[in-house]
C-alpha cells in the first residue's frame, strides 16, 4: 500500500517527501544534542547516554569550544535550519511553488551548511580527537540535503555547473545516492584511520 502510493507521487513530491524525512532526522539528532548540553550545563560531570568509550563520546565533543562555534551551542542552529527545511518540504506536499530566488536561497544555505559540517569533521576527527554519534547523524543528514538540493536546482535549472564541474554536476543527477553514500564512505574511511590505534584493540 504505502509503495504503491509513493510510485503515485511526482518527482517533485518525493523530493519535498525526502526533504522532511531526512530533516526530521537531523532534527530529532539535534533536538538530543540540545538536551545533552542542558544536562552538561546542570552537572558538567555528568556522563552522557552517548559516552561509550574513549573515542566515541559526547561530552567531549559538546564541552569543546568548537561546539559552540557562533558563541552558542551549535545543535540550536540545527533545530532552526531542520525545521525551516522540514517547513519547505510539508509546503511542498501542500502544493507550494517557490520562486527561482527562493531556491537560491536554500542552495546557498545548503552550501554553508555542508561547509559548516565539514568544518566540525575536522575539528571532531583531528583536533578533538573524539567522535559524537549524533553529531555525525547531522553530518550524514546535512551532507544528503546538499546534494538532493543541488540536484534539483541543477535540474530545474535554477543553477548552471561550472565547467570545470560538468562532469561531477552530471553524476550527482544522475546518481545522487552513490555520490552521497560514495562521500559517506570517505568520512568513515578518515575515522578508520585516525582511530585505528583504537580500533584495533577491539579485535
């Protein structure tokens, strides 16, 4: 039943579809962050529920200065930008059409936000030296909404590739799931080999 009513839908719908799922999952990731840093802030011993070991652990990434890199703690941009997002794709669903200008907008707030998360990347992998497993549920999210995006406004044409990226601007339309699980894969090859010191003891 369900698959038969998403085959009914339009492209354009099941872009809008993709755009609240994923949102909502980096919502709900950064919702648990916010919660995590309120609990830090009562008891700044406290141990968090995603503390699980020396590289995987929450409370040093949270209790970094990196995390709150405008002067706030970083999850609250991500309640602001997941929920105008997830408010873009219900308007979708509902019919909306937005103007040229608009996507824009979201495509330059697509490319801030991939910057952005690629920034914590490094800081968290080879400055902090510890990982945050619902910090890198927001990477994954951020990283899948930068390329659905682009992909539609390359198709739609509200953006034109550079030459120089034609062919890459050519792949991510075509298949944007291998781009982005192919991007996947490299962060968690980085991870591997920072931390294999690590890693390997577990074997």
């Amino acid at each position: 039943m369900v698959r038969a009513r998403l085959k009914k839908l339009s492209s354009y719908s099941k872009f809008a579809l993709v755009l609240v799922l994923a949102s909502s999952i980096g919502l709900a990731a950064s919702f648990i962050l916010t919660l995590e840093k309120f609990s830090l802030l009562k008891n700044p011993v406290a141990v968090l529920s995603c503390d699980l070991n020396p590289i995987v652990s929450c409370g040093s990434v949270i209790q970094s200065k990196q995390a709150e890199a405008f002067g706030f703690a970083n999850p609250l941009i991500g309640l602001i930008g997941f929920a105008v997002i997830i408010t873009i794709g219900m308007g979708i669903l509902a019919g909306a059409k937005y103007k040229r200008w608009f996507w824009l907008g979201l495509e330059s707030g697509a490319v801030l936000g991939v910057l952005f998360s690629h920034w914590l990347v490094y800081q968290s992998i080879f400055v902090i030296q510890a990982l945050c497993p619902f910090c890198i549920v927001v990477w994954a999210v951020v990283i899948a909404l930068f390329v659905l995006v682009t992909r539609f406004n390359l198709q739609e044409g509200n953006i034109k590739p550079l030459k120089v990226l034609k062919g890459l601007s050519q792949l991510l339309v075509r298949y944007p799931w291998i781009v982005i699980v192919s991007w996947y894969l490299i962060i968690a090859l980085l991870i591997l080999n920072q931390f294999w010191y690590y890693w390997k003891t577990l074997f």
